[in-house]
C-alpha cells in the first residue's frame, strides 16, 4: 500500500523571478534573520553556562544515570528557562524592532533552530555551536502557507511582508504543474551563490508524496520492481547489489571525481598564495606559527580562486546528488524487497586511536576514511532509496551486520573466516567471487528476522548468481575506466 500522504512530504524547489531592488531587500532580510538567530544562540548559550556553574548543576551530574538524573536535570532546565520556548518569548521585541522586514513565525522559527543547533551541544551530539557569519545564511523559512513566508497559487508569487516575487514554472516542466497541486505546508527561500551572482529559490514543502517521473521513452522512473528481494553491500566508494536479474559493482558518483582533481589543484594555488602574503605565519619548515594572533592577508587573486573552489564545491554537489538518484531508480526496478548493512560513517570518519607501524618501521597513518566517504556519500545515497522506498509503502531492511558478518559468511561449508580488507576476492578452489558481490548475494537471502541468513535459499540460487558474477567481472576487465582500487579488478 501507498504511503499515508498526511504522514509525508516532499520539497518542491523553484527559481524565483528577482528584480535587483528585490535581491536587495531580500539580502537586507537575510543579513537581519542571521543576527537575530545568532542573539538566539548567544542568549541560551548564556543561559546554558549560568547553569552548569550552579552548585545544583555540579551537584546532578555526580549522580548515577538514569530517569532520576534525567528529571532533576529537566526541572534545572525549567528553573534556568533552557528550552525552545523561553528562546520565542526572547524574540519577540527583536521582531517588534523588525516588523516592517520580519514577521513573528519568520523570528520563531529562527529560534526554534538556534535551539536546534545548541541541543546537540547539551546531549553532546556536537562540540560546539557556530554563529553564522555575514552572508553565510543559506535560506529562511516559515512555520505555515497562511502567513509570513507564503506561496500564493492563484498569482504564482512568493508574499512576504509586502515583497511580492513571480514563481518560475516552465511550460515544459510537468513535474512542477503536477506537484503544484498539492497542498503547501509551508515555504523556505533559499540563496544560492552561482557563478560569483545570488540567486534566490523557494522551496515549497508538500504535503503527500512526489508525483511519478516518466521518461520520453514513457517509463515510470523510480518504479518498484517486481517481487524479488535485492542485497546492497555498500562502501565508501563503491556499491553492490545483487537480484534475482542483475549483479553489479559500481561506484558511486563516478561523475565528480574529474571536479575533485580542479579542486586539489586550486586548493595548491591558494596555499601558495597564502604563503607569499603572510610569511610571518609560517615556520621555515612549512608549519603554522602557533600564538601568531596577526591577520591574514588575502590577495586578490587568492580570493578569486576561492569563488572558482566554491563554485566547484556546488556543481560538486549538484552532481553526487544528481547521480544517487539515478542509481536509486535504477536499483528499485529490481526487486520489491531492499536489504543493507548497518553501518556506522561517524566511526569510519574518525581517526585511528593506535599508533602503529608497517613492515618498514614507519608511522601508518591514522586518517581512515572522512575523505571518501565526504566525496561519495554513500549515507546520503541510503537516504534516498529509503525515501524512494517509502514513498512506494515499503521501506530499506537494515540486517543486523555483526550477526550476519556477510564479509567472513563462506554458505559452501558454513564457516566463517576474518579477512584484510586488502583481500577482495573469496577463493572457492575451483573458481573465485568478488567480495563486495559475494556480500550482496548472502545479504540477498536473510531470513525475515534480518539476523541470520536462510543457507538453502543461497545454495538454490547461487548458480544463478555465480552466471551473473561472471557477466559483471568481464564487464568491469573489458571497460577503459579507471577502477577503484577496493574492488580488486
């Protein structure tokens, strides 16, 4: 069955048709929605340290953990007014101040964000907070379409305090004239630096779930196969998935990797650059002076450079996020049931904690995978075919990973077996599987409490598979592209 639509909703995101006294009011509007967030965020962080230097505070966070701490640290909170609520009635004469640019919902919901920001601080989701700097604001919303921010149907407009500004919708853009037909639950305007020139965008919330894309071929994109279950083992840089038709090793977004050469070499100009303006930073061995507190000079040239980067940065991610949605319809046609790993990216970003040594002597790094997994995205690209998913009735299945360990898994003679990550290929004597689609085919077939794995349905249909790998390994050898180094081709 279909999704519930009042449960669910999508972002519709359109261009909006600015003349230049309107791109100035609204730069005015951001620059003031920045610093009353930023007076938001300094007021409870205020607050929040007037607190933790109560002797009652020290007093709470020596007790042991549990529902009795939790509540003595709530009513603290209450006494001290740390909580999203008390940061609305701060805002008020801020807006009172603003009203002829900013309207009550608008200056709420910037608080309810700055609380946003500091809770990951308070449950130690987070380090710290930062303050937006000027210009640095991305969008604003509202909390409903009646008032505030609001998206007008009938005159196609975006109406906020007086400021009226056409909606671009293409003629040719079926897409946007289906979904406009849905009900608006509220609207965000967003700022987009492109090419060194603002633009400006609304972003409509919609209620219910996307309208279904076709193809000029008349196929649906993002379409539900028919039923089949489908294993995904997935990566930091590659993916596999395995059905009942195909097996493939990919790799993810294969479309930025020329950007991420332009952006090295321009991140080498600007630390060159850098260098030759400010030599009183710099040890005569390269490395910061620590305590220089002098500022830094930029030239202009370095500046110039950063705009290409940021530029860069954008199409950068424009295309990763473009090319996970194909590869999201492409594998939802396969089957009508999705299963993955769980997989912890926070842990594989962070640094190695031991010190050790290779065959030489030498120091091994300790920087694991922030990088790849920064360039790729491969949790964004879950995210996507799990909203896919769920806009179909169904879900992504997350199997339980340390009582499956499909990497260890041999289902011939039942054995589990730990191996390097440099070891890619799964030796069975008379032949050879790849890994990652060795994965993918195990975690094709869990059993339905997606813990332990069904060893009959992998031997019915391993010889299918084994057809299947074959065809993919000879595609991968016969293509010119470069191959990344973990899939072992």
């Amino acid at each position: 069955m279909p999704k519930d639509n009042s449960k669910s909703n999508y972002v519709l995101t359109l261009p909006l048709s600015t003349e230049i006294y309107q791109e100035d009011i609204l730069d005015k509007r951001f620059n003031i929605c920045r610093q009353i967030y930023n007076a938001c965020l300094g007021e409870i962080l205020k607050r929040y340290n007037h607190m933790r230097e109560s002797k009652a505070y020290q007093k709470i966070s020596k007790l042991p953990k549990g529902k009795d701490r939790n509540k003595q640290f709530n009513d603290l909170n209450k006494l001290y007014n740390i909580n999203e609520y008390s940061l609305h009635e701060f805002v008020k004469p801020t807006y009172k101040h603003f009203k002829d640019n900013i309207d009550s919902l608008t200056c709420q919901k910037l608080a309810s964000r700055a609380y946003s920001a500091f809770e990951k601080l308070m449950f130690h989701a987070a380090k710290k907070v930062n303050f937006i700097k000027y210009d640095k604001l991305k969008s604003i919303e509202g909390k409903w379409n009646k008032s505030g921010i609001k998206y007008d149907i009938k005159s196609n407009q975006l109406i906020w305090n007086g400021l009226k500004i056409p909606v671009i919708i293409k003629d040719n853009d079926v897409y946007a004239h289906m979904a406009i037909q849905d009900k608006v639950k509220y609207c965000r305007i967003k700022r987009e630096m492109i090419k060194e020139k603002c633009h400006y965008y609304i972003q409509l919330i919609m209620e219910g779930i996307p309208p279904t894309k076709v193809t000029k071929q008349g196929e649906i994109k993002g379409k539900i196969g028919i039923e089949s279950p489908v294993g995904i083992d997935i990566g930091t840089q590659t993916i596999a998935f395995s059905s009942q038709y195909q097996v493939k090793l990919l790799e993810l977004a294969p479309e930025i990797n020329k950007i991420d050469r332009e952006v090295k070499l321009l991140q080498r100009k600007m630390d060159r650059s850098r260098r030759a303006t400010n030599p009183n930073k710099f040890n005569k061995n390269g490395t910061i002076v620590k305590g220089n507190k002098d500022k830094w000079i930029y030239s202009k040239h370095y500046v110039k450079i950063k705009n290409v980067r940021k530029e860069l940065f954008r199409k950068q991610s424009a295309l990763r996020k473009e090319s996970h949605n194909i590869l999201a319809n492409e594998i939802l046609n396969l089957g009508d049931k999705f299963y993955v790993e769980t997989m912890s990216y926070k842990g594989l970003q962070k640094r190695a904690k031991k010190t050790t040594k290779n065959k030489d002597g030498k120091f091994n790094k300790k920087k694991r995978f922030g990088k790849s997994l920064a360039n790729k995205a491969p949790s964004m690209f879950l995210t996507i075919l799990d909203n896919k998913l769920k806009w179909n009735g169904t879900q992504l299945y997350k199997i339980d990973t340390y009582s499956i360990k499909a990497s260890q898994y041999n289902h011939i003679d039942n054995t589990y077996v730990k191996k390097d990550l440099s070891e890619r290929w799964n030796d069975f004597g008379e032949f050879k599987i790849q890994r990652d689609l060795y994965s993918s085919f195990l975690i094709m077939n869990v059993n339905k409490n997606l813990n332990t794995l069904n060893r009959d349905l992998c031997f019915s249909k391993f010889d299918n598979f084994k057809i299947l790998h074959d065809k993919e390994i000879s595609r991968l050898l016969a293509s010119d592209d470069k191959k990344i180094s973990s899939m072992g081709i």
